[in-house]
C-alpha cells in the first residue's frame, strides 16, 4: 500500500487525495506545488470544484504504537504508525525524583516538609498517557487540515484472556489461577519437567 498525496486548493481548503502518479504529473504541468514534506501535501495553484468524497479516520490505540489509517470505503488510503515515548518519560521522571531525594537528603539547610500539599486535579491522567491522547489528538487535528474528513472511528477492545482459555470461567474462578495449591518452586519445578 502507498500512501496518496494530500491536496488542499488555493484557499487551503482539503481536496480528494490523489495517488502519487497523479501527483508528480500535477507538480511536472506545474498545476501544484509542494506544501508540505510530512504529510506529503500538495497546494493547487488554483481552486478546486471536485466534489469531495468520504474519508474516514480508523484509530487503533495501543500502549507503545498507535495505528491511523483514512479509508474510503474498504480502500486504504493512507496509514501510518505513531510510536509513543510513554518509557522515556517514565524513566525521566523516574531520574527528577531520585535527583530530588538526593537534594532532599543531603545535610543542606532546615526544607519545610512539603508532603500534604499534592492534589490532583480533576481529569487528571498520567503524563505518559497524557503525552499518548496528545499525539494522537495532534495527527487527528492535522488529518483534518488536510483531508476531507466525514468521521472518526476509534477501535476499543478489551480481551478477556482467562474466558477465552476456559469459557464457564466465573466469580472467584478468576482470582484461582494455575498456581493454586502449589508452592511457586514446586509448580516451577514440574512445569520444567
């Protein structure tokens, strides 16, 4: 699959994309030039009168890469992959708390304790999961500039794996897992034989 070029006219008004041999004979009659590297976008020299068709935007959440793809109909017609920084920023903040505990401790000067006075505000969501809404809320918006966008739709799937290994599975079933009535050595050592 290759991704078609974005088209917006004079106005900035999102076109139809158009496949990447539509548009290198549009940049070589010189009907249009390049807007933008990434999305690959084209700008018309002039305004368009083609009426639009539907474009979708598919959104696949996940925790270290989220999927986008704009379909018309069952065709793709573009997809890309958004890999997020959740561990890196984890691990940042993890290295700005042992820094500040160092400081803490350290024989320095009398530090008023400060330990009561850390709220929440409401919505509040984890950076990592914040920077994760972010992103993808950014690619949506930019999408949206660049195409003519009619819906969004968002995959939202839950797997409940231990119903899909045993099907009558129910209540404190769940909470019983393979190691019930064993020591961990001893269910190690026969799983290994």
């Amino acid at each position: 699959m290759s991704n078609y070029v974005f088209l917006i006219d004079t106005n900035k008004k999102p076109c139809n994309p158009v496949h990447p041999g539509e548009a290198r004979k549009l940049l070589k009659k010189g009907l249009a030039a390049v807007f933008r590297r990434y999305p690959f976008t084209l700008i018309l020299k002039s305004e368009s009168t083609e009426p639009t068709r539907e474009i979708q935007v598919k959104i696949d959440p996940g925790s270290k890469t989220t999927g986008i793809a704009l379909t018309q109909g069952s065709l793709v017609i573009w997809g890309a992959e958004l890999s997020h920084r959740g561990q890196a920023i984890k691990a940042s903040l993890e290295s700005r708390k042992a820094i500040r505990r160092g400081r803490r401790n350290r024989n320095t000067r009398y530090r008023k304790a400060r330990f009561l006075n850390r709220t929440r505000r409401r919505g509040w969501l984890a950076p990592s999961l914040q920077h994760r809404v972010e992103t993808t809320l950014t690619w949506v918006n930019k999408l949206i500039k660049f195409a003519p966008i009619t819906g969004i739709s968002q995959e939202l799937v839950r797997f409940d794996l231990q119903q899909i290994e045993n099907p009558e599975i129910s209540g404190t079933e769940y909470q019983q897992g393979e190691l019930q009535g064993y020591e961990v050595r001893e269910y190690l050592l026969e799983k290994l034989m």
